[in-house]
C-alpha cells in the first residue's frame, strides 16, 4: 500500500516508522526543511506516563477565572472574535466535569502505559540517541490542598496500574539534591518513578533518516500543503506548492493545522491552538537531573544532557507563533525562584508553538468518513508522551488489524456523540 504521511513532527514520523517498517511504501509531505521543526521541536521533554489528568477538569474552573486575562497566569486568554475558538471553548467547559475528567484520564492512562511499552519496543530495534531518562518526574506542591488533592489522584490512578508516591520535602530534596537551595517554599511531591524523559526533536529527526536509510521512506520538506481533495467518499489527492500526491491511504499529522485541512473535506475535529512556551540554557551544578513537574506555575522541567528545558503555559491567541516576552518572564522567575542559583541567563534560547489541543484532553486517532484518510493528531500536551503508542494504533487501523488497546475516548465517535 502506498500511504502519505501529512506532516512530520513527532506523530507523523511515528506513524511513518511503523508503516515503512511493515513494508508499506510512505512519503511524507512536510513544509519545513526537516522534521519535528514546529510543536516538536522545544518542548518540556517530558515522558510523563502518569500525567493523565487533562486541563479539563474541575479544579481548573474556578482557577481559568481567575488566571484568564493575566499575562504572568500558567492559562491566558486573549480574545478574539474566533467563531472556533468560542466553540472550543464551550466544549472545553463541558468537559470540565468529574465524570468527563475521570473517563479522559482512564483512556489517557491506558493509551499512555501502552506508549511506553511501544517506546521501548521502538528502541530495542532501533538505535537513538535522545538524552533518554529513566530517572522518573517530581511533581512538587506549594500548599497541602492541592498536594492532598494529588494524593487522591494518585490512589485512583493507581488502580489503572499508575504507581506513584508521596514524598515529603526531605524526601524530594534526598531525590533532587538541587532542591536543597529552593528559594521558595514546598510542601512535598509526588514521584511517579516510572516515568521519563528525552529530547523529542533528536528523537524524531534520528527516526526520520533511520526510515529513510531502512526503508526507502521519502520525505518531501519544504513543500507546503495547500488543499485536500476528496469526492466526499475518498481523498482523491494532496496539493502542495510542489504538486500533487496521491496514495492509497492518507494520514492526517498537521498538529494545530489538521483540523484547518480537514475542514476541506468536510470534517469537523475540534482542534485548537493551544500555545506553550519554553526556555532552555546551559546547566550548571545547581540545576536539576531529575525531571520535575512544578504544579503552582504548571511548567516541567527536563535535564537534556547538559542543558535544561522548562516548559508549559497555554495561550489562546489563534494560529499565533510569537514569543511574546511577557509570557516568558514568569517561566523565567520561576526558575528563579525554585533554583536561585540556576544559571538561567547562560546562552538561554527562547520558543513557543501551538499544541494540538481537543476540549477534552485525548488525541483523536484513526478512521474517518472518508475511507482513506486516517486521523494521528490532536494530541495537546501529551504528544511526545503518546507519540509512539498512537503511531502503532494507526498502523493496525490502516492495516484492518485488532488495535492492541481499546479505542474508546480516542477516536472521531467521541465528537459525533457531541
Ligand atoms: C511548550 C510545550 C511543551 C510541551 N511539553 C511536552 C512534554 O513535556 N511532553 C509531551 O508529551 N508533550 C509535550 N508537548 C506537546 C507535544 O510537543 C505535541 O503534542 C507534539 O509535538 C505534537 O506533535 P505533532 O506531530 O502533532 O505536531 P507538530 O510537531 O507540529 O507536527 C506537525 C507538522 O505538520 C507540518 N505542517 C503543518 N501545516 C503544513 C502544511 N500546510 N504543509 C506541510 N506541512 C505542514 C508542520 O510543519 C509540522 O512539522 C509540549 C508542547 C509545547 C508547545
């Protein structure tokens, strides 16, 4: 079967390994001049197997209130008069539930300890050199509510086969030494050692090429897709600035831009720009090792080698890439204030990008109305984390094989129920 790959960040090339590698012959359409170069690129590098609660969810509505319209807030809104973006937001409020919370993280749970098995799978045949840790992540708690509250979480999660614990400050200063110069208060931490962490774009960008050295996949950078074609059955073709590809199948991986190109042929997917940003410099002996989550200001940390990654925040401001400053400055105190000693001025480089995000939290994978074009997109916060799991589920729904973990909450029928 001929299939073309529609983009090549983190889940199209995922998606592309795995057919290739089952004799398929894939191209892959990206408009950048290599992969990973846009959502994939910067982000917190967090494997964060255990992480399955989503923003939507009941704790966060009366915080969204509060944080909305404030620039140093982890979650801003700047309103714009985006039919889409209103809509989205409807949905995402109705999502903010404890029945819809608890069904998105049981389904996010199972597809995430299945990612990870996949991962590991990936890298016992195939050589990759990510800055791969092993090492788990830290969520650290400024105030006993919401560490109480964690707690909770982790008892429900634990019976999905999620093992986490409780750690108090010495605890989690024992497991990260750099902790010891905290310059703010914290009352303790979850550690969720079965967690990791890695560099995506290295790990993405080396699985490109191994595709093409392996098996003959082509990737077609720097080339722009313009429209879709379908006949309302199948898509008949892709238009791009370097002209026309056709396959038997299709594999929808535009992150933000996905539900944009399928509107073109009459789908609907509520995908919305959800902005993030990240800082990364050079560590020094006062900066961490071991991942950490940091839940009041909700960004991550990563140790990629001898550089430090701290990510997160979401923004709605529509197709919008610039870094504004003013988004930056509080990831920057914050690491601050939990690492004074840090040294974060040193060759510090800046980036923001557009997750993928539904209302409800999960990606949205596999078939669609049109009987050859496949969904591997939608995956928000979590797309490095479920990157190698949803490659291999779409592979077996292209191939007509029995996926290996149930469906539900993950695929197109969840919005068609509305
Ligand atoms: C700040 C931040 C921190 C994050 N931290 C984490 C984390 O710690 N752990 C985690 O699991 N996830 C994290 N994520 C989420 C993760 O990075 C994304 O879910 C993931 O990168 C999405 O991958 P993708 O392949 O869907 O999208 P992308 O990587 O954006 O890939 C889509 C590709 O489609 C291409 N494309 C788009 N339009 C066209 C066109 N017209 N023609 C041709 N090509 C086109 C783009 O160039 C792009 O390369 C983070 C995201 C952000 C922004």
């Amino acid at each position: 079967m001929k299939v073309i790959v529609l983009g090549a960040g983190i889940t199209g090339v995922l998606a592309a390994y795995f057919l290739a590698s089952r004799g398929h012959e894939v191209e892959v359409i990206e408009r950048q001049q290599d992969s990973g170069l846009e959502t994939t690129y910067a982000n917190g590098g967090q494997l964060s197997y255990s992480h399955a609660e989503p923003w939507a969810n009941p704790g966060v509505l009366p915080k969204v209130v509060k944080w909305m319209f404030r620039d140093d807030a982890p979650l801003v809104l700047r309103f714009q008069p985006d039919m889409r973006m209103i809509k989205w937001g409807l949905r995402f409020l109705a999502n903010c539930t404890h029945k819809k919370a608890h069904e998105s993280t049981i389904n996010v749970l199972r597809f995430s300890l299945y990612s990870k098995k996949v991962l590991h799978e990936i890298l016992a045949d195939v050589p990759l050199d990510f800055k791969h840790s092993k090492a788990g992540i830290l969520h650290l708690f400024s105030n006993n509510k919401d560490l109480d509250a964690a707690i909770k979480h982790a008892e429900f999660q634990k019976q999905y086969g999620c093992e986490e614990t409780f750690m108090d400050w010495e605890a989690c200063k024992k497991l990260e030494p750099a902790l010891e110069h905290a310059g703010r208060p914290v009352v303790g931490g979850i550690f969720a050692g079965m967690d990791e962490s890695g560099d995506a774009l290295a790990f993405t960008q080396q699985l490109a090429r191994y595709c093409t050295e392996k098996f003959g996949t082509r990737f077609h950078y720097g080339t722009n897709i313009t429209t879709l074609q379908g006949d309302g059955e199948i898509i008949t073709q892709v238009n791009t600035d370097k002209g026309v590809f056709k396959g038997d199948a299709y594999v929808m991986a535009m992150g933000s831009y996905s539900s944009v190109f399928l509107r073109q042929v009459g789908i609907d997917i509520p995908i919305y720009p959800m902005k993030g940003y990240s800082i990364s410099f050079k560590a020094n002996e006062y900066c961490p090792h071991v991942s950490l989550t940091d839940t009041d200001h909700k960004i991550v940390y990563s140790r990629l080698g001898d550089r430090l990654r701290i990510a997160g925040t979401a923004e709605f401001a529509g197709y919008n890439h610039a870094i504004t400053e003013k988004r930056i400055t509080p990831i920057v105190n914050a690491v601050k204030r939990l690492f004074p000693k840090a040294s974060v001025d040193d060759d510090m480089v800046k980036w923001a990008c557009l997750r993928p995000q539904t209302p409800d939290g999960p990606p949205t994978l596999g078939r669609t109305s049109l009987r050859n074009l496949y969904l591997n997109t939608g995956h928000g916060t979590l797309g490095w984390t479920l990157g190698p799991g949803s490659g291999k589920l779409v592979a077996d729904i292209i191939e007509n094989k029995t996926p290996e973990i149930e469906l539900a909450g993950l695929t197109v029928t969840k919005y068609l129920r509305g």
